[in-house]
C-alpha cells in the first residue's frame, strides 16, 4: 500500500527556482524554464480553462500581483484567447510570490501562483510505500503511477529505493491525483490500490508565526499572524485555532478560539480578565479533513487593568479583643491588576484596622466594633461595589457538628464527612485546613461550604503530609465549637526511624527508650512500634507497643542481646538502629546479698524443725521409733480395744472398724510385790474380779528364770465382751529365748509348745477353737499356755 505525504524542501542554490501553485481547478500558472539564476527576468503564463466557472459567460480580466502589489500592465500581456503572461526583468527581493488572478468587475480570485527565490528548488510531492517483504538475491522493480483529470505519467524508481519525489509540473495543488505503485520481479508484478488526493488539502503545514499581539480595550487581545517564509504567499482562507492561557498562577486554564481567516486578518479574543497575562499559540490547516500543523512558538501579551471586581470569601475567627481575618478570591471575584492590596476598616469606629498584600490579617477589636469591611485595591484604585462587609461573632461556644471523619480519596485530595448539629439554625459551614509541616504563604486556608451540604473534598493536597482539619458551623448569633482531626491524603512507609538507646541495664533485664522523629518524616499517623529481642535466631521475642519504651526482664546474666526497632504506618514499616548489649554479671556484693539471705532462710527452716520435733516428742516417736515392749520388763493383766490401738499409726478416714485388729501381748514377770512397769498397761485397769491367785504359783516358779515366754494373739475380730467366736492365735516365732535353761538337752520348759503327737490336735499356724466339746479343749489349752487363761477369764 502506498503511503503519500507532502514535503515542501527547500534547498540554497545559485539558481533561483519558481514553485508554481494553483489557487483552483480553474488555471495553471507555468513557467518556460524551471530554473533561472538570479537576478535574471522571470516570464510567468496564466492558462485558464474554458469552462472555469470563473469566467464562463462572464467579462473578466486577469491580474497580477506580485507580494500583494498588483503588477502595471506594462508588464502584462495576453499571448492567446485563455493565455496570459507577465514578464518580470529583475526581483528586487531575495524572494517575490506571483499570483494569477481572474476579476469580475471589482471582485478578485486567485487561480494560480508562483513564488521566486534566490536560491529555491521547487516544492515537489514524496511517495513512499512499505515493500513488505523483498527475497535476497531477487530483484524487484518498482513504478510510480501518477494520473491526473487529462494526463497520466509512469516514474521508474531506482533499483533498492522505496520512494519517489514528483516534480512540481506533474501536479496542481486543488487538482484530485490518483496514485498508484506497481512493483515486478521474474514471477510477475504487482500493483497497489490506487491512493486519490488532492495535495493542498492533504498537506500539513509549517508551523505558522503571531507576529504582533495588541490590547487595545478592556477585556480584548488582537492577534495578527502569518504562515511560514516558504508558505506565506498563499493568500488563501484556512482555519485557524488560538489557544490561550494565563500564566503567573492565575487561574490555569486553556481558551481555545477556532475561526477561518485570511494571513492580512486579524484574530480578536475578548471576555478576558483584566491585567492578566496571556500565553498565546496558534496554529493552521486548510482543508477540515486535514492535518493540523504544530503550533507556533508562544507569545505573552497582558489584558488592559482597571478596579477590581467581585466579592471576597472571608472567614473572621475572634479571640476576646484579639481578630483573625482570611479572604480568598470567590469565583466572581476579578482582580483587574497584579499589584493587590487589602484594607480593613471598622465601620463603627471607623477605623483602619489592617493594610496587607496578604490574603489574611491579624488585629484587635473594641467592644464596640460590630461590623468591619475588606476592599481590594490595584494600580487603578479601589471599586465602588467591591466592599465586604464582616459580621463581629464574639459568641464562639455554640453546639458543634457529629460525627465528623476525613477519608482519603486520592494521593492529593480528602473526602470530608460530617453530620449537621440537631436542632440548630445553621447558616454555613467553614471548613479550615492548615499543613503541620512545610512552608505556606498563608497559616491557614478554607473553604465557606451550603448548609444544607454534610460533606465535601479538599483538593491540591500534598501527598503523605500532615493536615490539620476542622469545620465550624456558623450561626445567627454566634460561632459554634470546632472539631478538628489530624488527616493525610496518602500515607507510606516513613522516612526515617528512631535511634534506640538503652536506659538501664542489669543481670536479669534491660529498659530501652527512643524519642519521636520529626512530623515531616512520619508520612502518616504512626500506628505502633514494633521491637525485637534476641539471644539467639531461633527465639525471637516481639513486643508491639505505642509508647516510646520498652523493658525485657527474665534474662541471664553476663549474655550477649541484640535488639532492633522498626516504627510502622498504614502505608508500611522501616527498620530502625540495631543495638547489641550485654547484660551484667553477677559481683561479690551481689553474691553476698544473695547467699546471706538464703542461708538465714535456711537456718530458721531448720530451727523451725527442730523446735516442731521437741514440742511434738511422743507423735514423732510414735511415727519414728514404734515402742516395743520389752518382755523382759512386762506384766500383762487386762486390756481394751483403746488401749490396744495406742501405739498403732491412726487411720486417715473414719470408716467402719476393719475385720483384722492385730494386738502384741507379752507375757512378762508379774509378782505381787512389783507393780506393772508397761506403758500401755496399768495397774486400774485391771477388773476387780479378776482371779489371778490361780497363777501365783506359776509365776512364782518362773522368778528364778531369766527369761518367761510369751506370745503374740492375732484377733481376727475387735475385742467384745462375750465374743461367740474364740479368737485365733499364733505362736510366737522370736529368736529371743523362751527357756531359762542354757545347757543342750534340757528339759523343755512347762510353756513349751506341745510336740505334734501330743493331747492336743495339730493346729495350722492360724487355726481358731473348734465348736464342739469347747470346755474340755479349753482346759488343755490352758494347760499348755497357763498364762492366758486371762483371755478366757474376761471374755476378750
């Protein structure tokens, strides 16, 4: 597919080159030779077509005009019926345009042109196209195909090139062309879709140039403007864009003005601001289907001034006798002038109370200021109509707004929220915003909001500062209280990071503090501190907290800690200082204070022990060291269940009496002349009608022995009077000598156990009394153990 564009090149040559244009379809203007050097006559024909609309059944006459001077007519000449001529013998300038035109009567048409310079190659048409996709080694060949409304022409391209420039006499600037590339190697050719155009109105032009901007009246510029050197001689109608915009922060927009306009007329803009400065651009195309040209190099020109206009926002904050006042322009407000002032007076006391270029101004009030003004002034004076009268408010403690919130909206702005007072009269609402950090030119900036309105957005926000923000609501009578919060419009990590520092230090913990970075560092509302602690990798230890200390206990003494603090926002953490600290070790005096007290604590546990153990002798005896009788040193005459249970371990429960009751009973030297030495017997206990002369004799025949047998009786009841069971006994297994005799072969004692063959039955270790024939058992065992007829004696 073949791409077109125009290029208009200009190239220095000794030669002067004419480039001849057509103004319509009506003639051509031509030129014998297409170079001539310079300072050489230049011949110029005007060819018009038979049926030019122009001149169809119409008187005319054709003019020439050279740089817009019409040409005498000495200079002129008709060589045919359609064909004029114009014979030019020197160029005065470096550069002259030759029109053709063709008048009716008064009224002049362009039909043609040239322009000559010293120097000039003539304006020619580039086509270029995309070969797609070329095999090496095989050639290809290329042909331009250029037709016209009544003639065709056929370019060769050279060999390796993909483009062609067509002459200047191959085509007129308001004639349709169609173009086509055919491209032809060994297998065949091609040919592209043929491209229809028509050069003036595809063109894009050079930038053009604002050669002069004057402010003649209130409100207006006046811009004249021209195309490029090379273009300029076509005096045509083209469409021409104005663009303009305000400089020197004012209010920063755009204004677009579009119209169609000669070269020699001048663009007026009105309905500017007054004594405002204007940057200003412009650019050009011919055709509406056309291409814009760039826009030309920006001029400045300032509106004329006059008073200024409009009213001011004000915002009065009073303070006992003490008067805040800030003014910011309304969006009808015109200053008219750079060089503001403003000027407050009081319209009781009719006093100046301030004189400033600012947009605020701090001064005192009496009691009997009610009422001031501001005015704004410039080089030209004061307006009469731009006077801003400011109610006094001293009552300042009215009902405040709820629920008040600020919400990010974007990185520069904030969306305010709140909820309009109950039951209050409210007139307006002064929402006030103030950055925490940075320089301002004012302390503080607002915004004077509807009352029927509960939320705004506050714009032109610098991203991740601090802003304070608070709304009052405004009354009849007064001003009601603020409610003010701390807000960003964006937050992220902060800059920067406390250095931590230790406070105290010991064996077993360490305190930490740091302070607060500065607010320009915060880049958001600081959310906690997060501080890590370790003695080794595997067991790290995070304490978040807000507060700007921290203090680790439970640590060994005489080891080595690392610490890092990282501090965090919403919009993310940073990683502090990072300290290493070794905790101290333990001194003499330490020691000692140490040791001291745990060896007193030690001693009065002992002493404590020891006084328990004297006061609780007998318990602790009978848990320790069981008295056992001696036998040796023992008598027996009665006892009870109460007494048999004395020296045993008490039960840990109270329950029902257990079926085995174990009793040891020694039976020892018993005399009429010495009482009964046993602790667990004694002589009262013993009943009245107890027989014990039966023994007597017994006992008194065992007095010269030095040892008295005994024997211990298992009951597997406890002792009842009456008993129908007779109790079970056991002999006794002691290795302690029953018999008095030491010599072998001895006799065996009366108490001896009878031998298995003896009167009495063989028993089992553990055997109870046979049921039948009971008395005269009874009787043998009695005879065999004498001493415990006691038993049978109380029923036991």
């Amino acid at each position: 597919m073949a791409s077109v564009s125009l290029v208009l090149l200009l190239w220095m040559y000794i030669y002067v080159v004419i480039k001849v244009t057509g103004a319509s379809s009506c003639g051509n203007v031509y030129t014998p030779a297409p170079v001539v050097l310079a300072g050489s006559p230049v011949s110029v024909s005007c060819s018009i077509e038979e049926d030019c609309p122009l001149t169809k059944g119409k008187v005319f006459y054709v003019q020439w005009r050279i740089d817009g001077q019409v040409v005498p007519r000495n200079y002129t000449n008709q060589e045919s019926n359609m064909t004029y001529s114009v014979l030019i013998p020197r160029l005065q300038d470096t550069s002259a345009s030759i029109l053709c035109l063709v008048c009716v009567q008064e009224d002049c048409q362009i039909v043609d042109g040239v322009e000559v310079k010293n120097g000039m190659k003539m304006p020619s048409l580039r086509c270029d196209w995309n070969p797609v996709q070329e095999i090496a080694n095989l050639p290809t060949n290329y042909t331009l195909h250029l037709f016209r409304a009544k003639s065709q022409k056929v370019y060769a391209v050279p060999p390796g090139q993909h483009f062609y420039v067509v002459p200047r006499d191959a085509y007129g600037y308001f004639t349709e062309l169609e173009i086509s590339v055919t491209a032809a190697n060994v297998f065949g050719n091609t040919t592209t879709d043929p491209l229809k155009l028509t050069p003036l109105n595809t063109v894009k032009f050079d930038p053009p140039s604002i050669t002069r901007i004057e402010a003649h009246r209130y409100g207006c510029l006046k811009y004249s403007w021209s195309l490029s050197e090379t273009q300029k001689w076509l005096q045509l109608t083209f469409i021409v864009q104005l663009r303009l915009k305000t400089v020197n922060n004012q209010p920063n927009k755009d204004l677009v003005y579009t119209s169609r306009q000669l070269q020699l007329n001048p663009i007026e803009v009105c309905s500017l601001l007054h004594w405002t400065d204007y940057r200003s651009t412009v650019r050009v195309k011919y055709y509406a289907t056309s291409e814009w040209s760039e826009w030309s190099d920006p001029k400045t020109a300032t509106t004329l001034n006059k008073a200024p206009a409009g009213r001011l926002d004000t915002w009065l904050k009073v303070n006992n006798q003490t008067a805040q006042l800030y003014w910011k322009p309304s969006q009808q407000f015109r200053a008219n002038g750079q060089n503001l002032s403003y000027s407050v007076d009081s319209k009781d006391t009719k006093k100046r109370l301030c004189v400033t270029t600012e947009t605020y101004c701090f001064f005192s009030l009496t009691k009997w200021d009610k009422k001031i003004s501001l005015r704004a002034r410039n080089e030209v004076g004061f307006s009469d109509h731009n006077e801003v009268p400011v109610a006094v408010h001293r009552n300042k403690g009215l009902e405040p707004v709820s629920n008040f919130s600020v919400h990010p909206q974007s990185n520069t702005s904030l969306h305010v929220i709140w909820k309009s007072p109950a039951f209050s009269n409210v007139t307006s609402y002064v929402l006030e915003w103030r950055s925490l950090c940075g320089t301002t030119a004012a302390p503080l900036s607002f915004t004077l909001i509807h009352k029927n309105k509960s939320n705004t957005t506050l714009t032109g926000l610098e991203p991740s500062k601090p802003y304070e923000i608070s709304i009052y609501p405004r009354y009849v009578k007064g001003i009601g209280r603020p409610v003010t919060v701390l807000a960003y419009s964006s937050e992220k990590a902060p800059s920067d990071a406390p250095e931590l520092n230790y406070e105290e230090i010991s064996r077993s913990h360490l305190k930490f503090h740091w302070g607060q970075i500065p607010l320009e560092k915060r880049n958001g509302i600081i959310q906690g501190y997060r501080f890590y602690f370790w003695h080794n990798k595997n067991e790290i230890k995070e304490i978040m907290t807000t507060e700007t200390s921290v203090e680790v206990k439970d640590l060994q003494p005489h080891t080595k800690y690392h610490a890092l603090l990282s501090i965090c926002t919403k919009g993310g953490c940073v990683n502090g200082s990072f300290s290493t600290l070794t905790t101290e070790r333990l001194d003499g005096i330490e020691m000692v204070i140490f040791v001291i007290p745990a060896c007193i604590g030690a001693s009065l546990l002992v002493i404590i022990i020891v006084f328990t153990c004297f006061g609780k002798q007998e318990r602790v005896k009978m848990c320790l060291w069981p008295i056992i009788p001696d036998p040796a040193n023992s008598s027996i005459k009665r006892w009870t269940t109460t007494d048999s249970l004395q020296g045993l371990p008490a039960f840990k429960e109270d329950k029902d009496p257990v079926l085995v009751y174990l009793s040891h009973l020694s039976l020892l030297d018993m005399t009429e002349k010495e009482p009964f030495k046993s602790g667990y017997v004694k002589e009262n206990q013993w009943p009245d009608d107890l027989n014990i002369h039966a023994d007597t004799q017994s006992c008194d025949l065992e007095l010269e022995r030095e040892s008295v047998p005994y024997a211990t009786v298992l009951f597997s009841t406890p002792y009842q009077i009456n008993s129908s069971n007779p109790p079970a006994y056991v002999r006794s297994e002691s290795t302690q000598p029953l018999l008095a005799g030491d010599e072998p072969g001895s006799p065996p004692p009366p108490y001896e156990n009878v031998p298995r063959g003896g009167a009495v039955s063989a028993l089992n270790r553990f055997s109870a009394f046979s049921q039948s024939t009971q008395s005269e058992e009874s009787d043998e065992l009695w005879e065999e153990f004498p001493m415990l007829r006691s038993l049978e004696v109380n029923h036991i």
